[in-house]
C-alpha cells in the first residue's frame, strides 16, 4: 500500500470513531512484515491499543445487512466475507471500505501463493501436500458459489470473479483472522489485524477480547492491549498462537524458529485388508483412536503416548494375535505399552524406515539434507 492509502485509512478510522482521543497509542508504519503497528510513547504491558467498534468488522453479519445478503444466505461463512470483499473491491471509490480494502496486501508469503517452481522445491513434503489441499478446496468453493451466486446474480456482481481473486480473499482471512475466531466467529476487524507476531512473546494470555460497551453495553467492541511493555517508536507485536506448529504457522506466511514448532504429523493406519482388521480396530476404538490415526512428533520431545502402542497394535499378526481375543479387552492397551515380541518390534522397525525411505525418496534433495528440513511427511499402513 502507498502512503496515500495508509492516510486514507487513517482518515477512514478517525471519521467511524475508531481511533481514541486526543491521540491514539499506536499508528500505522511499514515494518520488515510489511505493515505493522508502532507504539506512539512508551507503554506498560496490558495497555489499551485499540478499540473497534463491531460495525467497523466484517463477518458474516456484515455480508448478511449487505447488499448481497439475501444471495449469501446458507453459504459458510468465510465464503460469504471474501464474496463481499471482493464486491466491495471493485466497487471502488463507490465501496466505504475501500480505505480499509486498499491498504490489504497484494499476497503473502503463504504456499497458497507460491509459483509451481517455488513448490516443487518442497516436493516430498507434508507442506506440499497440505497447500494442494487447501487450493483445491478453495478451487472447489470456488466452482460452487461461482455457479449458484455469483452467475445467477449477475447484476449484483457486475465485474468478474476469478478464482485467482478468491483464492487471494482466502489468503486475506487466512492470515488476517484472529486464531479464536474461526468457523462462524470469523471477522476482519480493520487495524487490529495489523498487529504482527513476535516469538518473544510467549505469555498464555490472550491479549485482545469482545466486550459490550455504552449504553447498556450494547455496542460490541474488539478490544486489544500490548503482551508487554513497549518503548515509543518500537512495533508492538503479539503472539498469534503458542499451539501452532509450523506447517500451521506457514498459512501467514512466516515460521518461528525460536520455539518447539517443529512438528511432524505422522499418519499410521490399520489397513482394511489386515486379517485381524475388526478387532483391531474395536481395540483402536477403546482408546479414542480410530482406522487412520493422527501423531504429532514434536522435535525434542517424547513420542505422543499413545503412538508406539498403536503402532504395536496395527503390526500385531502371527502367534501374537491371541492378544486380540475378546478376554484381553481390558487389559491390551497395558500390554502393548511393552515389546508384544521381537517379531513385532522388527515389523515396525522395518516399516517405519521403509516409509521413510520412499518419504524422503520424493524429495530433490540429499538425506542429510533433508533431515534439517523442518516440514515433512509420513504416512504408512502395515500390509506386509
Ligand atoms: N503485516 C500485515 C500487513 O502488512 O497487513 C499485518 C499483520 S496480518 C494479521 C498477518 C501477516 O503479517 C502475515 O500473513 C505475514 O504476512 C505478516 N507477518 C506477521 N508477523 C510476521 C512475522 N513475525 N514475520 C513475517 N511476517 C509476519
């Protein structure tokens, strides 16, 4: 965004009310993560930033009261908000967002956005294959409200909408959207979303919340204070999740290497044609686990609890099946927390390094290489 954009947004701000009297704590600057938000005068942890009136935000109420709210009806949220915005967008100067819509970026450094060469530098890995999830699910949200809203409606949106546009309205609520509020609570609230991420900050508590004000506390507001203490001139940043791992952390567009983010999914399943499928699978079942189960291994730390018992489980055939029979039910999960036996042992072992092998096979890199990779993926049934 231009400088004249970023004082038309100032303007737009202080013209709705939302910048407080005399002068607000923080302004607008261009920071090494594009925008950001810096501190007028010194601040104590926990002082007030920013309080934005519900009627500046956009959610889903907003498309609703809007023009296109009777078409939008139904639609999931987050589908709703980028068909406003960009109906909005190309309004122009007829749009009283466009201030607001004028200072959004043209991308980020998200996956979603990377060229064919930039991705096939990550083949091989679990980011890859996340990011052509996410574009074909974009894609086909796309296909579907281009044909039941957008075409039908032609005269409430005049220019066209590309997929290359709502995938762009995607990536704006993707990193724009506080993580709490997602799913039906998800909201663009102008100049809190300014805010950038820091690792240094790593306190637990949430530094924003919505809460009623005036009258009766009727008009809602997004209420937003500093982590910590901050001298004028410095950005102010937050800490956007302390959960997220980096292959989640990536859909800003940025990773944190400061803190335990390495993560890496690991998907093991009992496979269908498994013998012994149906009582593994009851076994699975008593211990909140599934068919396809899910484990997270967290660089430096222990194994999830439960991944080498599943594993156990899963490998479990030959003379060891009598640990599947009914009158071990109870006690199973017990057993397989120890060696089952060599041969089962040496069935994981083997699987898990053959997995890995034709994981890291896809790569372009070298293994050595590969192993300071910090996104990568495995996924493997035990047929053998
Ligand atoms: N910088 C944004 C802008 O120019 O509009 C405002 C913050 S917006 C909520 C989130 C985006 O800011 C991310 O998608 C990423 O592009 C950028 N960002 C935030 N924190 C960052 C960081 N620590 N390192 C790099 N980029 C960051």
């Amino acid at each position: 965004p231009s400088d004249s954009a970023i004082r038309d947004f100032w303007r737009w701000l202080r013209e709705r009310g939302a910048l407080p009297q005399p002068s607000p704590p923080v302004r607008p600057a261009f920071v090494p993560e594009g925008l950001g938000l810096v501190a007028e005068r010194d601040m104590l942890r926990n002082e007030l930033l920013m309080e934005i009136p519900k009627k500046l935000w956009i959610n889903a109420d907003t498309v609703a009261a809007s023009a296109i709210g009777p078409v939008t009806l139904g639609l999931i949220p987050w589908v709703s908000i980028a068909l406003f915005i960009l109906r909005e967008k190309a309004m122009g100067t007829a749009s009283s967002w466009r201030p607001y819509l004028d200072i959004l970026p043209q991308e980020t450094d998200s996956p979603i956005f990377w060229s064919e060469e930039e991705l096939s530098q990550i083949r091989g890995t679990q980011l890859l294959n996340t990011t052509i999830g996410v574009k074909e699910y974009v894609q086909s949200e796309f296909n579907k409200v281009e044909d039941e809203v957008i075409l039908p409606n032609k005269h409430l949106f005049p220019k066209t909408i590309t997929a290359a546009d709502f995938l762009w309205a995607f990536g704006v609520l993707r990193s724009r959207a506080f993580s709490r509020l997602r799913g039906d609570k998800i909201a663009l609230i102008p100049f809190a979303d300014l805010i950038n991420h820091s690792s240094t900050i790593t306190s637990e508590d949430i530094c924003w919340e919505i809460k009623g004000k005036g009258v009766f506390s009727r008009e809602l507001m997004f209420s937003l204070r500093t982590p910590a203490y901050v001298k004028a001139g410095e950005q102010v940043y937050i800490q956007y999740d302390l959960e997220k791992s980096n292959t989640e952390l990536v859909d800003y567009g940025f990773i944190d290497r400061r803190q335990r983010r390495e993560v890496y999914t690991m998907t093991l399943e009992i496979s269908e044609s498994d013998p012994f499928y149906g009582d593994k699978l009851d076994i699975a079942e008593s211990s909140g686990l599934g068919e396809i189960a899910y484990f997270d291994i967290v660089l430096d730390e222990p194994l999830p609890p439960l991944m080498l018992p599943y594993l156990r489980l899963v490998a479990i055939g030959g003379t060891d099946a009598f640990l599947l029979e009914a009158i071990f039910r109870n006690s199973v999960w017990g057993h397989l927390e120890l060696p089952v036996s060599r041969a089962n042992e040496e069935r994981i072992c083997r699987v898990v390094r053959e997995a890995c092998n034709s994981a890291l096979s896809g790569h372009h890199t070298t293994i050595e290489e590969v192993l300071h990779l910090p996104i990568y993926c495995l996924h493997f049934t035990m047929n053998s």
